[in-house]
C-alpha cells in the first residue's frame, strides 16, 4: 500500500478518536482509557508501517505531558484544587507517541496552542456566567483541537 495513503488512513482515524474523546469529555468529564490507548496504537502502527523512529515516538511519550505533570502535581497544590484531570495527562502522552518528539520549539509550540485555545474556550463560558469558580472544566477538546491544529501546520515544518 501506498505511504501516504496509510499515512492519511492513520491520520483520519486519529482524528475521530480526538473527537470522541472531546465528546464524552464535554458530556461526561472523563476521558476513556481505550481511547487514549487507541492512540497509542495507531503511533505503533506508524511506526511499523511508515518507519517512524521508535525512539521518538517514546520521547513524546515521556516528554508532552511533563508541563501538564507539573500542573497536576505542584500547582493542584499551591491552589487548593485539581488544575488538570489525570485523563487529560494520558491524552498528552497518547498525542506524543503518536507525534513523536521532534525538538522542544516544536513542543513548546503544541502547549501554547493548547493553553490558548483552553483560554479563548474559558474566558467568554466565565462572563457569560455559564459555569462558576468551583466547577470542572472539560479541558479535552482544547487537547484534541489543539493537537489537530498542530498536525495540519507545525507537524510539517
């Protein structure tokens, strides 16, 4: 079979697999383990069909969520409160196997996108007075759109 076709085969399939994790984070607050689990499966399959380097794609593994680690561990506790749900720390990490570790600007670029989406999502919900304070916020779909921004325009630089 054709390389990029593969490649667009895995690539869709990603996609779907983001958009039902946004929904049934936006639904439920939970992010299924199969589902993250999926996209590791799909960043093994890349690396058998399209011989991807093995080691980078362990190094995202290990390297996307450390900034989301340190949320969860120091600031959940200088604040009092949970920052980020553990599910979205396995998303992070099933996102970096699938990408794969291609330098920290490259990284550094995915957490902006992510943050900046999260913010643009959460500023206008807390005016509009749709959600209070204490509330849990799903923060998934700003996981999933910012991952599929990066693959169509940091991914390929």
């Amino acid at each position: 079979m054709d390389r990029n076709l593969i490649e667009i085969i895995l690539d869709f399939s990603f996609f779907i697999i983001l958009f039902f994790i946004s929904l049934k984070d936006l639904k439920e607050k939970e992010i299924p383990n199969f589902l993250t689990l999926g996209i590791i499966f799909l960043g093994i399959l890349k690396i058998i069909f399209l011989r991807e380097d093995f080691e980078k794609n362990f190094l995202g593994l290990g390297v996307f969520p450390v900034f989301f680690l340190f949320l969860y561990g120091y600031a959940g506790d200088f604040l009092k409160k949970e920052i980020i749900g553990f599910g979205d720390i396995k998303l992070v990490s099933g996102i970096g196997f699938y990408f794969g570790y291609s330098g920290i600007y490259n990284l550094i670029i995915f957490h902006n996108i992510i943050f900046i989406l999260g913010f643009l999502f959460l500023i206008p919900i807390f005016f509009l007075k749709k959600i209070k304070k204490e509330e849990e916020v799903p923060f998934a779909p700003c996981i999933c759109l910012g991952a599929v921004i990066y693959k169509f325009f940091v991914e390929r630089i």
